[in-house]
C-alpha cells in the first residue's frame, strides 16, 4: 500500500509525510475511524514510507529492498497482530499461524471490515479476538535486535480486541518500546480499548472520506457515470466499504434487509409462528454479524424516522431500502423511535455478551409488537 492508492485523505498524507521526513515519529500511533475511511491503508503506506531508502517527497519509491518486501508483506521487521480464532485441531492460536492467509487477504482488499476478514478465515460462530498468548510472542518478537530497516514495525490491528490479560502485558512494551520501534495501531472503536493503552499513544483521528474523493474513486475504478458517483458518494456517507456496496448491490446488505423486512412484518401481524422462525434464521449467522444486523437495523429505523420530513439529503438509504421505506416510514414515528433504538441497542449488547441469540430476536420481535403499533 502507497499513499499514492488511498482515497482522498490528503491532510494526513501530508501529515504522515511530514512525520517521516523531519524525524518526529511517536513511538506509538492509534489511527481511529468509523470504518472505511481507509486508516489501515494510511497506516500501512506510512510504515512502508518509514523505511522507504529511496523515498520521494509525495510517497515511497517502490523499487528499494524495503519497499519490494513490502509489497509482499514479507519484511522481517514488519510484525503484524490482529484478531484471530483459535483452532486448536488445527494448531491456529496466535496471529503468525494465520500469516499466510493474513497476507493474501490484504493483497486482495486495501480497504476491509472485520466481517470480511472473519468471511475469508471461515470463522463460523466463534467471536475474533487478539488472545492472551499473543503478548508473549509479541515481546519475543520486539526484544531480538533489528534486522535491516530503519523502523521495526508492530501493527496492531484492532486494539479494542485484545484480550485483557494481553492488554495488559503489553502496557509497558507501548509505553516504552524498544529503540527504533514504532507501534501503530488501527482502531474502529477505541472507547473499548484499555483506557491505559489511550493514554500511551498519540491519537490520530481519520475522518469520513469526501464525497468528492469517493466520487472521483468510483469513476475511475468502475467507470460510473458523475452522476451515479454522486449519488452513490452520498449513500457511502465517508465509508468507501459502503460505496462498494452500494453498487454491488452486496448480499450481506439483501439479506439484512429482507431480515428487517420480516422482523417487522412479523410484530406487526403478531406472527409468534414467523417470529420463532427468524429467530432461528439469526441465531445461525454468527455473532459479528448478528451484531452487524442489529446495528444495521437502528440504521433504517433512523433513516425511516428521517424519510418522513422529505429531505432527501439527509436520507442514506439505498434504491431498495428507499422503496420499501415508501410505505414502512409512516410506522416509525415520534412516539416509538426513541423506545424502538433503545431495543434494538439493548438487543445488540445482549449478543455481545453471549446471550443465547434466539432467545434474544425472539424477545425482540415481542417487544416490537407493542412498540410498531403506538
């Protein structure tokens, strides 16, 4: 990943550049974002610059032995932690057991969630975590000397999924590294994070892409018309995940929608029969994406609340989710958003805490029954 490949983001370009050049560089980074504003590949093209010989004044030169190990994701002073799951039977329990498909992975998708990373491991059910073992690799990597580059890199991808025992380990490793080593870490929700691992790092904060930059990206790399890279830039709302989604029209986005559809179709009749039956449906799909479908769900009902006062350009709704929303919105009202949000969150942190999922769908068409009808 270069600079030159993310999307907009110009001032941190900048920023990092700066960094790089004057020889200011934090011991350790937590780049924070929403999700698809590209703070992973900003990461990345910013330790890849670190160690770039022949780097220019705009990015990395791309033909030095550092940059031709990046490439591959092969620099032996480039260590990698993200969340895993553990295999036991097939003897998967730290990160460097999933390295090689790691590696594939990125080489696929500059720009990814955690859904599409659990997708391509075929994690099931099980919930991804960084897990205490990986603290003890982590200070056996960082205390052998360095290599060959100027910067050793550990990229942590997703610090809020340490385990705690992990976490803790590795406050003193944060906090004072080892010469020349720069830890950089990659955050979709640092209210989660130890809030002593915050306080260790300089925080760089990655805003929503430009409409403008989205739009632009969707011209080029899928040949849309302006006109449909607009429109499509304001549905992605800053996250370039969503603008991919949009025109692919993505299963995941058909089935949560059709799900929702159900869902509600069922309180409405006060269909217990139907209601058991999409309970049984969600409680098959995972915990991340039972999350995911629960906060796409307050999702429409925010964007249905809003439908209702015929502003166009604050809905961030696609074709199908608009068209249902024709006759769906009128039942979303001032009377029942707030109570319906608040079930809907409740229902999220449920399955966050490992609540039996059918149990949890099923109590939540109940209470919807009684909340769609005020």
């Amino acid at each position: 990943m270069y600079f030159k490949d993310i999307i907009g983001q110009e001032a941190l370009k900048q920023q990092l550049i700066h960094s790089a050049e004057t020889g200011v560089v934090p011991h350790a980074l937590l780049f924070t974002e929403q999700g698809g504003a590209g703070a992973f590949p900003l990461a990345l093209a910013y330790a890849r610059y670190l160690n770039c010989t022949g780097r220019t004044t705009d990015d990395a030169c791309g033909h030095c032995p550092s940059c031709v190990k990046y490439d591959i994701l092969a620099h032996p002073d480039l260590h990698f932690v993200f969340p895993i799951v553990s295999k036991k039977e097939k003897k998967k329990e730290i990160c460097d057991d999933y390295l090689t498909e790691w590696r594939s992975f990125l080489k696929e998708r500059p720009y990814f969630s955690l859904d599409d990373w659990l997708d391509y491991i075929d994690a099931g059910n099980s919930q991804a975590l960084i897990y205490s073992k990986e603290s003890d690799e982590i200070i056996r990597k960082l205390s052998l000397k360095i290599y060959e580059a100027t910067y050793r890199i550990l990229f942590i991808w997703l610090p809020e999924k340490l385990h705690p025992t992990c976490a803790n380990k590795l406050l003193k490793i944060i906090e004072e590294p080892p010469p020349h080593t720069v830890i950089l870490m990659v955050s979709e929700h640092p209210e989660l994070i130890l809030g002593t691992i915050l306080s260790r790092a300089q925080r760089i904060p990655v805003k929503g892409i430009q409409a403008e930059d989205i739009a632009s990206a969707m011209v080029s790399q899928f040949n849309l018309t302006t006109d449909d890279a607009h429109y499509v830039a304001h549905l992605a709302n800053g996250n370039y995940l969503k603008a991919i989604e949009a025109i692919s029209t993505g299963d995941e986005n058909r089935f949560f929608l059709e799900q929702f559809k159900s869902m509600m179709r069922n309180s409405w009749a006060r269909n217990v029969r139907g209601m058991k039956e999409m309970a049984d449906v969600l409680a098959g799909i995972g915990r991340e994406r039972q999350k995911n479908f629960l906060a796409y769900c307050q999702h429409l009902v925010r964007e249905n609340f809003v439908y209702r006062f015929q502003a166009p350009e604050l809905n961030y709704m696609n074709r199908e989710e608009a068209t249902f929303s024709i006759k769906f919105s009128p039942f979303i009202n001032e009377r029942n958003v707030f109570d319906i949000m608040e079930e809907l969150a409740l229902a999220e942190r449920h399955i966050t805490q490992n609540v039996n999922a059918k149990m949890v769908f099923f109590d939540l068409s109940l209470r919807l029954t009684v909340l769609i009808k005020r």
